[in-house]
C-alpha cells in the first residue's frame, strides 16, 4: 500500500490510544454538560414554532449563514470573517483527522488516502494561510484601528490568539511529519507545510520528533479546551450561529409577533421567563459586533437605547441566574407549569426593565428596524423591545405622557391626533376624489392614512398624488370617513389595536389593491394586518409604482435631451 498522505510514518512520535482516550472522554463529557446546562436554560423560555417552511429556512442558512451576506454588508471585516469561517471548516476535517491519529497514526478519513487527500492538502494550506491573514487583520483592528462599533474585549484578542496557535500548530507538525517522512506524499501538496518543513533543515531527527510530538498534543488539547470555552463567551457564536440563522423569524421584519390573549393571564415580558426560548438563542448568539448600533437613531442620537446592551444586558442577567432558570428549564420541559411558575414567583433578581434594561431605553425604540435587518446572526430586537413594552402597557399601566394622549386619539377619533373622526375626508376640499362607498368596484383604494387625512404636510402630498392618478385615469377610491387608523402606533407602544382603534372600514382596505401612502403603513399595515386579521395576503403597491407604471406607459420626453 502507498504510504498514507502526512500519516505518522516514523519512530519516535508519541502516539497514545489511552491518552486521546482520556483526553476525549474528559473534554467531552465536560462540553455535553455545559452544553445540557445551555439547552435547559433556554428551556426556560416560553415556547414558540420555528420548525416551519423549511425550504426558507434552508435557504436563509445558505445565504446569510454559509453564505455570510450580512457580514460581508461591512467589505473589511465581512471578508475577514468570510475567511477565518470558511477555513475553520475546512480546516476541521483536519482536526478530525489529527484526533483519529491519537489512536492510530494510519488514520485518514474516507477517501482521503488517495488524490482526494492531495486535492485537500493544497486546500488546506492555503486557507491555513487565508486564517492566519484573516486573523492578523482582526488583531490589527482591535488593536490599532479600534473601530467604535467594536467592544474590545480580552476574550477576542485570546480567541484569536487560540485560533491562530490552532492553525501554526498543525502547520507546524504536517512540516515536522514531512521532515521525518521524505516520501510521503504531502510533499508539495501541502505546501505550506512543506515550505516550513525547511525551518527543520540540518535538525536531529530527535529534535523533529519532539517538535512534531509538541505540536501534534498541543493541537489536540488545544482544539478540545477551545470547544470547551466556546459556550462561556460571545465566541458561542461558533456553534450557534448556524442554527441561529435557519431558526430565524420568517415573518417580515416589520411585522411584530400576534399576541394571544386566550388562557393567558399576563401579557408581555416582564422577566426573563417570559420571553420565548429564541430570545435566550439569541443571548447565546450576539457576537456583540455592534452592526446594530451602528445607524440606530436612538444610539446615534445620545438616548439611551443602544441595541446590543439590550442583548448583552439580558444575557449577563441569564447568566447570573443560570441555576434557576436551569431548574425552571427543567420543570417546563417535564411539563410541570405550575411548579416552574411557584419557583419564578419566588424568584428575587433585579428588574428586567428598570433594573437590567433602562425602562427609558424600552421606550426609546422607533421599531424603524436597522438593527434586525442587519445583525448577521439574525437576532430581533424589535420583538425584544415591544414585548417588554407590552408588560409596561397592559400590565403595569405604564405609559410616557407623551404617549398617553395618542393612545386616548386612537380610541376616541381613530388618530393620534385626537381630531374629529367626522373631519377625516376634510383634507379632500373642492378636490375630485371617488369615495369608496360611491365606487365600490374601484381597482385600487387609496388609503390615505392618519397623517395624509390631518397633517397639514402629508395632506398637500395627498392632493397632489390625487391630481396625478385624476390626470392618469387610474380607477382608485378613498374610504374617506369610513378610514380608520391602521394601528400601528398603538400596536408600536406595545398595545394591541383592538377594534376600538381601527373602524372596520381599515379591514375592508386590505380586501382590494391598495395604494398606500403613509410610510409606516407602507410597511406595516398589509403585514401586520395578516398578522391578526383572518385574511389572504392580497397584492398591495405603493403609490410611486403605480406612477412610475404611469410613466412608463406614458413615456414622458426627456428634457434638455
Ligand atoms: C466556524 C464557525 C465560526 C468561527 C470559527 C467564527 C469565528 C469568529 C471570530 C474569531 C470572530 C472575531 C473576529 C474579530 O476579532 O472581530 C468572529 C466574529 C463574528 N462572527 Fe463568527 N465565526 C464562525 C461562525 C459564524 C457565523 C456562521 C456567523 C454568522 C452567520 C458569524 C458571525 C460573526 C459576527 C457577526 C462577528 C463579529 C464580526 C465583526 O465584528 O465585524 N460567525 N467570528
Ligand atoms: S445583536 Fe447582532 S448586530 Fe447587534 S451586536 Fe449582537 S450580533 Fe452584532
Ligand atoms: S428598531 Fe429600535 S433599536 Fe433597532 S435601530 Fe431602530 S430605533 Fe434602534
């Protein structure tokens, strides 16, 4: 038989079944007990469905978990990420090799004794490379360039030292191997190596053989301590991240989660059991990046929201309270509710919101949704933020003042601005705008919003759109005094817009093509309308497509051309 590519050919390398054996047993019986410790913690959360459209799931892994599109929003730090991860899992096939040679120095992995193995070597050395630049430049970012999203931590300058000792290591003992072995079949394939092997030219092979024997344990060890360390850091990412990004939310970012109301006798999250087991993921997953921070109004603005302290703060409570919410995990998971409850009662810990969160950051939040759209691990905030509000709403009956006068709008007028709900169509005048109960067969209906009936802003933009479908021809009709809020900013403020706020003529609205005006209920309305009213997703369009169909059609000349 050819001799095998890089296995341990020579004497005098120190390989031990009993070693590795032990060494396995310790370290993994050690990871599945942290790893069952993470698992009922976040058992302690309520439950929630996310094995559903497994076709988007698969592809949401695809693209924004292998794929690494979020990271890659940010081109230096995507691309450096882009490496250190693909190569992590190349350069894991080794690692499974090396431990398979604590017991047998022959052991390859299927396949791999062959051109299989020689096509790997060549990859191999190369993203060793592609890591070990990657991670020079993490360093180099962290250390000299101190981006301001970034929190500098020690534990990322020690993972990226460990990484690195992981990498230099294996490449150290392939070049010790290939020393001792001048017919092996690495030599050239495994360049890299190969390369390095020079730095043992005129070495007793004594001396290779200690090296070889120092870097080959080191690795091993090494490699079995990191897996360990992982879960007690930012750097669990590594092994949550994927199953993160397939778990996500596949509801529109926009959209918030349906409150049940049925059975249930308190509302929103108050404490960290009340939130559902994908927050407690999401704790484990942040990789405290700061991307979320980056252009979120509140933060850029000095208030004092910032996204990842929201995560980060809830995760340090968890944490600090893993033994009971370990034993609270346990007791839902055995179904035993009642139990679990009596031992969250009895709980003393600080306030999640007051104490863990600012209740003022938990009002600061415009839910305009930068930070979720652009967390690379797909982790929401906005659901995090509303559901806290939910509890200072319906449970507590905490509202700012500022707040309280647009909610009392909403159930007295159906606006926020609290103006007659009778002045709705005011805003039309002298204007010719069909009515929806004069046109009932209209094409479109153009819902004109709170801000488009009463702001004086919005209402001249209103007109103006109304002039330009008029002058068009387009067949469209408003529901003018039938129009109600859509809800949305009670539904924002953590209330649940019941039929008090929104006339049933907003219903109506979804039931037809619609034009939408106001930028919120652009996003929001049809969404969240779906949400919680029994009805088909219908086509919507945005005022300017229509127009730019319009225009299109119309082909206008261009000036000056
Ligand atoms: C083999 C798996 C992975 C490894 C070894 C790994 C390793 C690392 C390392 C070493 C860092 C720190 C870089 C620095 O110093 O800034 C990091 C950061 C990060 N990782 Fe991973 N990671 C893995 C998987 C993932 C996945 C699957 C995702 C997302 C889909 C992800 C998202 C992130 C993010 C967002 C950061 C912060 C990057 C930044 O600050 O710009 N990681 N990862
Ligand atoms: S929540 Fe997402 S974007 Fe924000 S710091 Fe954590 S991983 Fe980064
Ligand atoms: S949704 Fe809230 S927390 Fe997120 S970026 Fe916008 S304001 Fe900031």
């Amino acid at each position: 038989m050819a001799p095998l590519l890089l296995s341990l050919q020579t004497e005098g390398v120190f390989v031990s079944p009993l070693f590795m054996s032990i060494l396995l047993l310790c370290s993994m019986s050690l990871f599945a007990g942290t790893m069952a410790d993470r698992y009922w913690l976040l058992r302690a959360g309520e439950r929630e469905n996310r094995n559903d459209r497994l076709g988007d799931r698969l592809r949401a892994l695809l693209s924004i978990g292998f794929g690494q599109k979020r990271l890659l929003y940010e081109k230096g730090a995507g691309w450096m990420h882009v490496g250190i991860f693909i190569g992590f899992l190349v350069v894991s096939l080794q690692t499974v090799t090396l431990i398979g040679r604590g017991f047998d120095p022959h052991f390859n992995l299927p396949f791999f004794d062959g051109p299989v193995g020689l096509v790997y070597a060549v990859v191999k050395d190369t993203f060793a490379l592609i890591i070990l630049l990657a991670l020079a430049y993490a360093a180099f970012r962290r250390l000299v360039v101190k981006p301001k999203r970034l929190h500098l931590s020690a534990e990322a300058n020690l993972i990226l030292l460990w990484i690195a000792s992981l990498i230099a290591s294996d490449l150290l003992g392939d070049a010790a191997a290939l020393r001792l072995d001048p017919g092996n079949h690495g030599h050239g394939y495994a360049w890299l190596s190969t390369a390095l092997s020079g730095l043992f030219a005129g070495s007793e092979t004594a001396t290779v053989q200690t090296w070889f024997n120092y870097m080959f344990w080191f690795h091993n060890i090494a490699v079995l301590a990191f897996l360990n360390f992982l879960p007690f850091g930012k750097h669990f990412h590594v092994l949550t991240a994927l199953p993160a990004v397939f778990l996500r939310r596949l509801t529109p970012s926009a959209a918030l989660e349906k409150m049940e109301f049925e059975g249930m006798e308190t509302f929103g999250v108050g404490k960290l059991e009340d939130f559902s087991w994908r927050r407690f993921l999401d704790m484990y997953t942040c990789t405290e990046c700061g991307r979320c921070n980056d252009m979120c109004p509140t933060d850029l603005t000095g208030k004092p929201l910032n996204p990842r302290s929201i995560i980060v703060n809830e995760r340090d409570q968890a944490y600090a309270m893993a033994d009971h919410l370990t034993a609270v995990g346990k007791l839902k998971g055995a179904g035993k509710t009642a139990a679990a409850t009596a031992l969250i009662e009895a709980q003393e810990r600080p306030a999640l919101i007051g104490e863990v969160n600012d209740e003022e950051a938990i009002w600061a939040c415009t839910t305009c949704g930068y930070c979720q759209t652009h967390c690379p691990v797909m982790i929401d905030h906005i659901p995090n933020i509303v559901d806290q509000r939910r509890h200072l709403v319906m449970m507590e009956a905490k509202v700012p003042s500022v707040l309280q006068g647009a909610l009392k709008g909403l159930e007295n007028n159906s606006n926020p601005w609290n103006v007659s709900a009778a002045g709705r169509e005011d805003w039309i005048g002298e204007l010719e705008v069909p009515r929806m109960r004069d046109n009932g067969t209209a094409e479109y209906l153009l819902f004109v919003g709170c801000a488009g009936s009463f702001d004086s802003r919005n209402v001249e933009v209103m007109q103006a759109l109304c002039v330009l479908l008029n002058e068009a021809g387009v067949d469209y009709a408003v529901l003018g005094t039938e129009e109600g809020c859509c809800g949305d900013p009670a539904y924002r403020s953590g209330r649940w817009p019941g039929r008090a706020v929104v006339v049933p003529g907003s219903a109506v609205a979804i039931e037809v093509r619609m034009l939408r005006v106001r930028p919120s209920a652009a996003v929001w309305f049809p969404v969240d309308r779906i949400v919680f009213l029994p009805v088909a997703r219908t086509p919507n369009h945005r005022q300017g497509h229509v127009l730019i169909d319009l225009l299109k059609i119309a082909q206008p000349p261009v000036r000056g051309g």
